[in-house]
C-alpha cells in the first residue's frame, strides 16, 4: 500500500511538471513579431510584348495564354495585357509565401470582355479539379480562370461564367460585378452567384479603375473600387468537399467555406448561400480573361511577414597597451566575424498581434520554479519513505 501511495505521488510530480512547463514553451512559440509588407509587381519598365512570365510575375505566378492568338504579356504602355484565352494566378508557393495572414490585393484594372474576366481571391489551383465536357466531345477539362463553365450547356438550371473556385470581381454595363462560384445539383456541377453593385461617383467603365480587395483569411473579405467600400463577404462552415461524380467531375477531396454572405457597404444583405466554392486551404489570388482583353497596372499584394532579427554591427577586439619591450608577435588581434543574426522563426499565430522584443524573462524564471518545485517534492517522497521503514 506504501508503495502504491509513493508511486501516485510521483505521477501527480510528473503532471505538475508537465503543466508547469506547457505554458513556456507555448509562450516562446508565440513571441514571434510580424511585420506588414507590400510587394509591387512593376511593368512600367519591361518591354513590350514581354510574356508575363518572364517578368516578376513568373516568380509568384503561372501565367498562360492558351490559343495562338493570346497575349499574356506587357503591353505597349508598360501594363499588364490579357487577351482572348489567357490567365494569371499565384502558385502553391506563392500563397505559402503570401497569404498565410492577412491580404490584400489591389490593382489599376480595365476590362473589355462583358463579365468574361475578373479579379479572383480564394480560389484554388485549377488543375487540381476535372470535368468532362460531354459538349465538346468528353474533353476534360479543368476550370482554368479564363475557362468558361459550361453550366447552361449541360442542362444547368442558369447561366454560365467563367471560372471555377473563389470569389470573382468585374464590371459590366456600369455595374460592379460580385461573384461567388458555387455548386450545383446539375450541369457539370459548377455555376455561380453574381451581385451587381452600383460603382462609386468618378467610376469609368471604359477606362482603369482602381479595385482592392482585403481578406483577413479567416472568415471576411471587403471590395473597395476608387477607394470606396461597395461590398463585403463573409464565409464560415467547417471546411468541407463536394462529391466526386465519375464521368462528370473529380473534384479529389479539395475543401471549400460553403456559406457566405454578400453585403452592401451599408449592411445590407444580399446574397446568402451554403453551397460557395470558396477556398479553405491555400487560398490563390487570380487574373482571368475570355474573349475580349484586360489591361492591369500597379498590381500589388500587402501581406504579413516575420519580422528578421536585426544583424549585430560586428564588435572591435581591443587594442593592447603598448609596452617598452616590443613584441615578439603582433599585439593588434583582428576583429572576430560579426556574430550571425538567430534566424527568423517560420510558425505564426493566427490572429497576427504583434508582441513587443522586449520582455520580463518569463521562461527561465518559471522554468526555474517548476524545477525546484518538482526536486523538492521528490526529495520529500523519499524521505517520506524512508522514515516509514
């Protein structure tokens, strides 16, 4: 029975350590600091005709023309241009570089092509789903950003668009136009939602205007045109997939936010749907053209990054006092190497506060009171029991 009693004492030893010792190491991960940044995408001093790729584009972005007669380059007057079947989006890499907190996306934009093109975030990488289009001979096909859905062509109960996966910006006759991708119970299962929203005063529907677009990546996205919010989306749900359907479409497991809420800038509602196709994990920021052409300028992503520990100036070694017998070796010793900066740490917390350098050296100190607690309650038990022996 003593023995039992001595070895209870020692598990209830071992559970204090552990808790005493779960909230350092938790306070360590999280003493990361991050820092807002902006990479801009500057065309203005690329040639002209230059495919996008090879520009600064091609480091975050695939980029694609498809047919003979796309462009996906620079155009004549050092902006981006998109024309007939071509396309942007930020590669795998790219959105684990990017877009791992808060975003935003913004961007000069003009667009020609009747709602056939747009501005996506939270979308996915389109190869990583598969249609057969029973129309044009069982081609399959993916909902590549300049790809039209063929909804309608396949008995689908509404309207076709382009794209697949996200939430799509463009205009149309006058209007601003909202899009949410969505699935369906028919066609080849994809279609989407459109919001037309009334532009702000000054806006030129033949001309470039200014869109940006903010996702806090957690549940809320707003669009600003000129400066002025026209509407925001909220999506929530656990994350979840659509079904595959053999002969149809395979969408292979990708999770997606289904329900999301359109609001005008003045709160009210006006769209409310549970079946959005809306990017729950490594969310793609997107270009997309069909028919017609875009032109894009100053195109810009402003994201939060880890903040680098800043490099030490290298440290002098001090010089000896001379002496009235010379050395019989240089007294002047060269400086050590500059001490190495601790590298950057790669975990980030969610909710992206920033936490001050300087802190009360909270680890050591608890650290240090959890290991004498747990040697003195050891040292207790034994004498304990050796003064029941």
């Amino acid at each position: 029975m003593k023995s039992l009693t001595r070895l209870l004492a020692i598990f209830a030893v071992a559970a204090l350590a552990l808790a005493c010792f779960a909230p350092v190491r938790s306070n360590a991960e999280n003493t990361v600091e991050y820092e807002e940044k902006t990479i801009t995408f500057d065309l203005s001093e690329e040639d002209p005709e230059t495919t996008l790729d090879l520009t600064d584009f091609g480091e975050y972005f695939t980029c694609g023309a498809i047919t003979g007669d796309s462009v996906c380059a620079v155009g004549d007057d050092g902006e981006g241009f998109l024309n007939a079947y071509a396309h942007v989006y930020l590669t795998e890499e790219g959105s684990d570089e990017l877009l791992q907190g808060p975003y935003s996306v913004s961007l000069k934009y003009y667009t020609a092509t009747k709602g056939d093109a747009g501005i996506y975030v939270r979308g996915i990488r389109p190869e990583l789903t598969a249609a057969e289009n029973v129309v044009l001979n069982n081609t399959s096909m993916s909902f590549w950003y300049y790809e039209w859905n063929w909804y309608k062509e396949h008995q689908g109960a509404g309207n076709s668009t382009t794209g697949g996966c996200g939430i799509k910006v463009s205009n149309s006759g006058g209007n601003v136009l909202l899009s949410i991708n969505t699935h369906e119970d028919d066609g080849l299962h994809v279609s989407s939602r459109v919001v037309k929203l009334t532009p702000p005063d000054g806006f030129d529907p033949n001309g470039m205007n200014e869109y940006k677009i903010t996702d806090d990546n957690k549940s809320h996205v707003e669009l600003f045109v000129n400066g002025t919010l026209l509407a925001t989306v909220d999506y929530s749900g656990e994350p979840s997939d659509y079904p595959d359907e053999e002969g149809v479409i395979m969408e292979n497991g990708v999770l997606y936010y289904k329900n999301a809420v359109v609001k005008g800038a003045d709160g009210t509602e006006l769209l409310n749907i549970d079946n959005a196709r809306i990017a729950a994990e490594v969310p793609i920021i997107a270009l997309g053209n069909r028919n017609g052409e875009t032109r894009f300028k100053d195109f810009a992503i402003t994201y939060s990054a880890p903040k680098k520990a800043p490099t030490p100036e290298p440290t002098e070694a001090p010089t000896q006092a001379p002496t009235d017998k010379p050395a019989d070796k240089p007294t002047d010793k060269p400086a050590e190497s500059a001490t190495k900066a601790p590298q950057s740490a790669t975990s980030k917390p969610a909710d992206n506060k920033e936490t001050s350098s300087k802190k009360f050296p909270v680890v050591p100190v608890v650290a240090g009171v959890c290991g004498a607690i747990v040697v003195g309650a050891v040292i207790a038990i034994i004498v304990s029991g050796k003064k029941k022996k």
